[in-house]
C-alpha cells in the first residue's frame, strides 16, 4: 500500500517543478539572471529517496536522503533542453540524474530513474561534475571526474582524480569509455572535449594539476589531441587559459562548458578560483580560442562574468558559483547553467551576439592597479566627452 505521505511530498515537488521562473531585475547589459533556481534537492523525485511502501516504512522516513543538486552538464536535443546534473546523496557520494525542460529556464522534471554508469572501474569511489560534448562524429560525450582513494598514502581523505569518459546517442544508454590518461599529468579534474575534430584527432581542453585539491606546476587549463577516443591517451599538453597573479584565476582555473562556437572564434566559459582571508572564491569568466587553433587564447576579457551574489553565496561550499553546461538554442540564445555553493543549480540567459560583443570588447585585465585606474579613466573621459562635459 503506498503511504499517503507520498502524495503529499511529491504535490510539493510537483510544485516547485511547474512554477515559472522570471528575469529578476539585476543588469550588466550581457546576461539575465533569474528569481528561482532551475534545480535544487527539493525537486527530487520522492521515489528517489523514500520507501513509499506503509508496510515497510510505516513513518514514511528519508532511506536515501540527498544532499545537493548542482554541477550540471546540459545539451540541446530536438527542441529540447537536458541537464546532467550532478546529484549528492546523504552519503556523500554523488551519482548523474537527468532532468528534461521545454524552455530551458523552468520546468525541468528528472527522468523516472538516475544514470547507472558501467561498473568497469573498481577502484573508483566517486562521480561527479559531468561535461557533455555533442561531437561531430555522431555521439553524445560526457567526460566527468572520477574519483578513487589514494592509496600511496595513510590518510582517508587523499584522492585521485581522473577523467572518466562515457558516450550515448539518447542519454540513455552509456557505454563507458577508458578513462583519460595523460602521460605528463598524474591527475585531471576539470576535462571537456572539444566538439570537433582537430587535425582529425579528439581534443581535450585539460587541467593538468599535481594532486588532487592543488594545482601545483600545473599553470592554467591544458590542451592536447588523441587519436583513439575509446583508449584516449594524450601525450602533451599545451596550455590555453592560463593562472595569473592577483587575478580571478591565481589559485586555480578550469574548463566549464563545451566551447560554443561563433564566427570569430570558439567562446569557452570556464570558472577561476582565488584565494580569500573567508577561504576559496569561485567565480565563472569567459575568453576565447582560435577557431583554427583552439589551443590559442585570442580573447579574454577583464575579470569575472558571473560571481556569487546575495543567497548564492551561501551553501555547502560558500561563496561559489561554477559552470560545466551552456546550450546554444535554434534561435542562437545561450543558457548558462551554473551552481552556486555547491547546493542548487541556477541559469543565466544571453545570446551568441552579446557572448561575442563580451568577450571581444571588454579589455583586458592590465594586471597593475596603476593601469587598471588609468584604463577607467580612458572610459570615464570618453563618456564624459559625449555628455558634453
């Protein structure tokens, strides 16, 4: 007999899942933001987390809770828009669930059953913070962060990370792929594949780091080609977007989205991470690549895009806001999707024209003060001269 606690839980999941999401009134002329998250824990289906049998759970008490609902992956698919998002159980393990929308901003419902990725990999321990790459050799990619005990070591919190790699044609049927290895890296976190062939070889954007929370040697994200994507192996890694001192990016940065392309170059949408007297600060920013060599930086804007603002700050990693899905619609509008505090999942709308104007005529970050203040004075003076002052 199904307990009558059921329905009431999931009328409020129900709930929360139909309510339109509306523009709030923040404005920098790129991006919109929006009142609502577009996934949060609550939105969970309840058959995810309790026994809804009153026989066997007469209290109708949480099984298999869940924590977080965040990082997400997100593809564009015949009309419509998917997210792959990185689910946090009680546990703290992390496992993929994919929730389907109409328009991309609201209304995303999870499919009847979480992804149940092959078991090839024993020794992996966690899963999480999946890219998906619609390649041009016909399938769906999701390269994720796979994560086993570092075993080298006596300490229960040591990790090693890898790239795992999947691929479908419907999101629902996975093969799995060996994981990524690259020969001059011991650990990746942070991997996305390029869309399109380069020099008829699979791209990884990388990030080459020197253990499992720090970076290290490793100087910013990485770039390096293979020739087999069922057995990839990539021999060097050539660096893009890259670490620098007193910016956005000084701690660490990473790959985000896939890179969208446009006609001046591939648009990529990455996060960077500095490090505060309050602990790590997480903030999203753009640049671009060469659409002939996307390992060539060509563009890349002053400072943040998106950092955490207002309630996004708080959660269970404060003070974050990080990206691993964008989608370009039919009528060439970007849904940013990105989480905030490692607790919810929100979405920034713009368009392909807007990303380009960004990223291509915002200035550069000078990297002195000094020359910070002048660029503003440069601007304050030109716009003081058109208002005839």
């Amino acid at each position: 007999m199904v307990h009558e606690k059921y329905y009431e839980l999931q009328k409020q999941v129900d709930e929360l899942t139909s309510r339109k999401n509306t523009k709030t009134d923040f404005y920098n002329g790129i991006y919109d933001r929006y009142e609502n998250p577009v996934l949060t824990r609550e939105m969970i289906p309840v058959t995810w987390k309790y026994d809804i049998d009153k026989d066997t759970n007469p209290y109708f008490m949480e099984r298999l809770g869940v924590n977080a609902t965040f990082n997400s992956g997100a593809i564009y698919l015949n009309g419509k828009y998917y997210l792959v998002a990185r689910i946090e159980g009680n546990d703290r393990k992390s496992f993929f669930g994919v929730a389907e929308s109409d328009n991309g901003v609201d209304g995303f419902k999870f499919w009847d059953y979480p992804i149940l990725l092959p078991d090839t990999c024993p020794e992996e321990t966690n899963v999480y913070d999946m890219r998906l790459t619609q390649h041009e050799d016909g399938y769906i990619y999701g390269v994720f962060c796979s994560e086993s005990k570092d075993t080298s070591v006596n300490d229960l919190s040591a990790a090693v990370a890898a790239a795992g790699i999947v691929r479908t044609k419907d999101l629902k049927n996975w093969e799995r792929l060996d994981n990524l290895t690259t020969l001059r890296s011991p650990q990746q976190r942070n991997v996305v594949l390029h869309p399109e062939f380069v020099n008829g070889k699979y791209a990884f954007y990388t990030r080459p780091m020197d253990d499992f929370i720090e970076t290290g040697s490793g100087g910013g994200v990485g770039f390096g080609l293979c020739e087999d994507i069922e057995h990839a192996v990539i021999d060097e890694e050539v660096m893009t977007s890259l670490r620098k001192y007193h910016t956005i990016t000084e701690a660490k940065n990473g790959a985000g989205a896939t890179p969208i392309k446009t006609d001046k170059g591939w648009i990529h949408i990455a996060h960077g991470v500095r490090n505060t007297a309050a602990g790590l600060r997480y903030v999203i920013y753009a640049f671009a690549t060469d659409l002939n060599d996307p390992s060539k930086v060509i563009a890349e804007p002053s400072g943040m895009l998106i950092g955490p603002r207002e309630g996004e700050r708080v959660g269970d990693v404060s003070n974050v806001v990080f990206t691993n899905g964008a989608i370009v619609n039919d009528n060439n509008e970007v849904f940013i999707y990105y989480a905030s505090s490692d607790t919810r999942l929100h979405v920034a709308t713009t368009t392909i024209d807007k990303l380009v104007d960004y990223v291509f005529n915002t200035p550069a970050d000078p990297g002195r003060s000094v020359e910070c203040v002048a660029q503003r004075c440069d601007l304050i003076r030109k716009n003081l001269e058109l208002l005839g002052k």
